[in-house]
C-alpha cells in the first residue's frame, strides 16, 4: 500500500471471522517493545469485535493450511513479516504489517470511538503515536455528551425520515414547528418525496445541527517550525 494512497475509508465486520494475529502479545520482561504494546491493543480490540482470533508468537507461524479473512503482523524481524505477507496473498487474505505500508494492503487508523460515533484518525504511517494521541484527544475532550447527542440525532432523524409503525410508513416532519405526516400501505417501503416534502425534510434535519460547533487549540512544539 503506498503511503500516499487516498483509499476508501471503510469498516470490516470482523464478528465471526477468522483473523490471525502475528506477534508477542505478553511479552515477558519489564520493558515490552512497541510491537508487542500494539499487538496486545489488536487483540483486545479484535476479541471485543467478536473476531475467531488466532495468535502465532515467532518463531512460530501460519502454515499454508491456515485460512484467515484478515491477517495482522507485529514483528521486528523483517524476514518474519515478509513471510506471513506471502502466505496471506497466496489465499488473498488482507494483510496489515506493523510500520510496514509497503507490505500492508490496508491501513489501521486510531479509533475514538463515542458511542455510535467513530473518528478515524491517521498520518499515513508518519507518525501512528500521533494519531493515537489526537483520538485520545477526542475521546476525553468530547466524552459522554457528545454520544449522548449522536443518539438523540439518530432518534429525531429516524421520526423525520420514516418509522414503520401497524404496517405503514410514517413520514412526520414533527421536529419543528410544521407537521406533515403521510400513511402509506403496508407493501409500499418507502414513497417518492416531491422536490418540496424533500427539501422540508432536509430543512427539519438541518435545525437539528443548529447551535453546534466545535472549536480547537492547538498547541506545538518549539521545534516545530510553521
């Protein structure tokens, strides 16, 4: 993957797949090196996502008979990564390495995550612990209320657009001081706006976003030069 890639920012569901994690998860000793700091952050993430994790410490590694939908590699030894690499593409398995982009098909940006919200954040491979500060940044800054908020707008957006309520669809601009609502029969899913019903819903949805905004201070290094 080249570093510059501007790819499609996408979600893999992960639950019920098998992925197979290359590294020392729990290194022994006082000091674990970053791959292994890394390595254990994938896997406890992996096993929240539901994924069939499978963990190969070197030199112990997959064989030719291990199928996997995704695999991720945390080693130092460039020998290793380029060997779990072949084997991956051999059964078109996605592959992320470590530091690695040249070898990843894939990049893993740092995740805030607030409640139905997701910020993915990434350098590039410049400076992953960049990345990781700024989500860490997000999630403490933002916090519960802002996942409080993301659900109310899901809420208030659902009763724009159409709940299904006995069989019908119901269409209810009841977010501002106009109301319009139309039933339509239980075999039609959803029915044609006109230009004007789609540019009212738009105009609802619009006052939901009203008073919010978000400021940022940043602050650099001295070394830093602009």
């Amino acid at each position: 993957m080249r570093t510059e890639a501007e790819g499609l920012h996408i979600t893999l569901d992960l639950e019920g797949r098998r992925v197979l994690l290359v590294g020392d998860p729990h290194p022994r000793g006082s000091k674990a090196p970053a791959p292994s700091l890394e390595a254990r952050h994938q896997q406890e993430l992996l096993v929240r996502l539901g994924a069939d994790v499978r963990v190969f410490v070197p030199p112990a590694l997959p064989g030719d008979a291990e199928v996997a939908d995704a695999a991720l590699v945390l080693v130092i030894e460039p020998s290793v990564a380029e060997q779990v690499v072949r084997l991956a593409r051999a059964h078109r398995t996605l592959v992320w390495v470590h530091e690695r982009p040249g070898l990843s098909d894939l990049s893993l940006p740092a995740l805030a995550r607030l409640g139905a919200a997701t910020l993915a954040v990434s350098t590039s491979g410049r400076c992953p612990e960049l990345a990781s500060r700024l989500a860490h940044i997000f999630v403490s800054q933002l916090s519960h209320p802002f996942a409080r908020f993301i659900e109310q707008l899901g809420t208030a957006r659902r009763r724009a657009f159409g709940v299904e309520k006995a069989g019908q669809w119901t269409w209810d601009f009841s977010l501002g001081e106009q109301v319009e609502r139309w039933l339509e029969a239980p075999d039609v899913e959803r029915r044609q706006l006109s230009p004007e019903e789609a540019q009212a819903w738009r105009g609802e949805l619009g006052r939901l976003l009203h008073g919010f905004s978000l400021h940022l201070e940043v602050t650099y290094p001295r070394w830093f030069q602009r």
